[in-house]
C-alpha cells in the first residue's frame, strides 16, 4: 500500500496541467456544493430562529387534550414532580409558564379578537428577548397590572403607551372574564399573524382576569441544542405521565411551517442532486480524459511485467490524492465565506424585505455555522470521484495490449 501510495504521488505531478485541471473540478464542486448549502440552512436557521423564539418555542407541554380545543378546561397546575421532572431531562435549559387564552380587545369603537398571553415576565424575556423587540413603553414586571401589546394590535386599535385596553373573554369553567388593562408598552412581532394579535398580561393578573388560580395552559420548553429537539421530546415522553400531559414539538404545533420547512428541504437537495450529476459528468470527463491519454502508457507497463491489480492500485491512489487535495482545498476556501456571511449577513430593503418580513423573517440572509451539512458535502463530492475511478480500473483490466501498444 505505501508503494502505491509513493508512486501515484509521483505519477499526479508527472503532468501537472492533468493534475491541476481534475483538482480544480473537485475543488468548485466542494466549495459550491458548500456555500450553496450553507445559504439554504443559514436561511432556514433565521426563519425558524425567529418564528420560534418570538413565541412558540421549540417544544411544549399541555394537559392532555389541550392543543386541539385550546380552551380554558383544558388548564393544568405546574406542580413539583412536573417541574422536577422536565428540568431533570437532559438538553432541557429552562421552562416558561404560561396562561392562554382569546378575548375580545376594544378601544373606543373598535374591536377585534386578540389572543392573551399570560406570562412570567422574567422567563419570558430570557426566551423570546421582547425588550429587543420593545418600540416604545416599557416591558411589564412581577405583578405589573398593565399590558403589552403587538405593534399591529396597537395600531389598528389605535392605541400608544398610557392608554388602556379593555378586554372581554370566557374565563374557567364558563365564568364572565372582564378587565381594564394600561398600555405599558408596544413590540414588533417578525410574524405577521402574531403581530396583528398578541396581548400581554402578567401571569398572576392573566389568572384573576380567567378566575383559573394557580393554572396554567401550557409549559414552553427551553433547550440547549435545539439540533437534539426529537431526542429531548421521547425523553420527556418516558419521564411525565402522558396520561394527564402531551409533549408536542414545534413540528406538530406549526404543521403549515412544518410543511413548508420540508418541501423546501427536498427542493433544496433536487437543486444539489442536479449539481452532483453535473459535477459528476464533469469529473467522469475528466478521468476518462486522463485514462485515454495514457492508454500507451498502460500498455508498455503490463508489456515490461506489472501486474494489473498493482497498476490499478496505483490509478486508484492518483485519483484518491487528486480528490482529496480538491476537496480539502474546497473546504478551507469555503470557511472563510461561511464565517464572513455567517457575521455580516446580506441585509435586504425596499419590496423584497417587505415579502420577508410577511413570512415570518428577517431581511437578512446568513450562511449557517454547522459542521455536519460542510463535512457532508465534502464527503458526497469525494464519493462521486470514488464512483469515477472504475473507470480506469476497469479500463487497465480489460485492456489489450497489441491495440494499446499500437
């Protein structure tokens, strides 16, 4: 092996012209295959990043039956053993209660139907970063009697900050839940549909206005690695008794972003797959342009003794050290792109933010930062000149040599 491995480095830099045209295939074929790649989940990672963190989270917890009427009945008390043993599950960073419901929001003669967040405003903030999104007023504090609302909400009501809101609802068990709520402060939502109806009441206030004391609706769970998110929700499946509870993820709970997530992924890698097959045929031409070309060579090396497993042994090395020059230099070209996007992200205006900013994103596009989707291609790009190198070996093998000699 190390004798093949010394003459195929001899023999690549024999025609350093042949050499260099087949690592440069190798070489773009890493560094689009990369950064095109890196783009698509940069952009994903934004979206998901910010839809996610706005409100949602990536996993929740309800009483069992909660998610598919969502209504009051459906409450739970967050009790030791629960905390204990969700806190207890490994990726899981923290837990933020909350009490949910719908109302009716009215301001002078306008009205419209608003969904009420009763919230801890401290772990609140930690997970969604609401002072981030504040545009004016101020964020609500432990047992705040005020509200803040969504920049939409606001506008269509015609509400700033020192205003008050009035809020007409169903509370628990069917009672009448009425109050009067001061306007602390107004956020930007990136999600449309969200910004047009969000309320926020502190937690403790949210259950006086609903008469559900010491209740909550739902439990959004923090992680560390969000990449772990489906290995984290069977853990807390085997943990809490899912008799009384459900753990869903963001998947089930947002099944039309879901949806939209995976129909883009598969049209992201047809797109790559393409790519791959160009590539491939670029590289196929390439190798077959270097075996021809030394077809005489090949011959006269049978014809003086070489055996031809050991001449494609060595044609197997060639091409191995040829590949693997392209594709580690492909890679060490496309980290320093990834890294410079990765922190200065292209920033976009006028219509086409606005298009962004309807689903749910930010005018920013950004190459992701994750070492399996780089390694990955580097890997599939190398596995493609592995497939091409049957090529010559086949063509040593079946070689005869009166023809290759002429």
């Amino acid at each position: 092996m190390q004798e093949y491995l010394k003459i195929g480095w001899r023999n690549i830099w024999r025609n350093k012209r042949r050499t260099l045209i087949t690592t440069a295939s190798v070489f773009f074929a890493v560094f689009l295959a990369i950064t095109m790649r890196g783009f698509h989940q940069g952009m994903w990672n934004t979206l998901l990043e910010s839809v996610l963190h706005s409100y949602s989270g990536y996993l929740q917890v309800h009483a069992k039956g909660y998610w598919n009427d969502r209504t009051l009945d459906y409450g739970m008390a967050l009790n030791d053993t629960l905390e204990r043993q969700i806190l207890g599950t490994p990726n899981v960073k923290g837990i933020i209660p909350r009490l949910e419901s719908f109302a009716l929001a009215s301001s002078g003669d306008k009205t419209k139907g608003v969904m009420v967040a009763g919230i801890d405003p401290v772990l609140e903030n930690r997970f969604t970063r609401l002072d981030e999104k504040l545009r004016s007023g101020k964020m609500l504090t432990d047992d705040d009697a005020g509200t803040v609302l969504s920049e939409r909400l606001a506008r269509f009501l015609g509400l700033k900050v020192g205003d008050t809101l009035t809020l007409l609802s169903q509370g628990y068990q069917g009672v009448t839940a009425a109050g009067i709520f001061p306007v602390r402060g107004i956020v930007k939502l990136p999600s449309p549909e969200w910004d047009n109806q969000m309320v926020y009441i502190e937690l403790n206030h949210a259950r006086r206005l609903y008469s559900a004391d010491s209740m909550i609706t739902s439990l959004v769970i923090d992680l560390d690695r969000p990449r772990l998110l489906e290995r984290t929700a069977a853990r807390l499946d085997g943990k809490i008794d899912l008799r009384r509870y459900e753990v869903m993820t963001w998947k089930q709970m947002l099944v039309e972003l879901y949806q939209q997530w995976q129909i883009d992924t598969a049209s992201a890698i047809l797109i790559l797959g393409l790519l791959y097959l160009i590539i491939g045929f670029g590289i196929f031409g390439t190798v077959m342009m270097m075996t021809t070309e030394r077809i005489r060579e090949f011959g006269i090396m049978i014809a003086v003794g070489m055996r031809r497993e050991k001449l494609a042994g060595i044609l197997t090395a060639e091409l191995f050290y040829i590949t693997f020059i392209g594709a580690i230099t492909g890679l060490i070209f496309s980290l320093p792109i990834i890294l410079y996007f990765r922190y200065h992200p292209i920033s976009f205006s006028a219509d086409y933010a606005k298009m962004m900013e309807i689903y749910g994103m930010e005018p920013v596009m950004t190459l992701a930062w994750q070492a399996d989707y780089i390694i990955n291609q580097a890997l599939a790009v190398a596995a493609i000149t592995v497939i091409a190198v049957f090529y010559p070996v086949l063509s040593v093998w079946k070689l005869r040599l009166n023809k290759a000699l002429r």
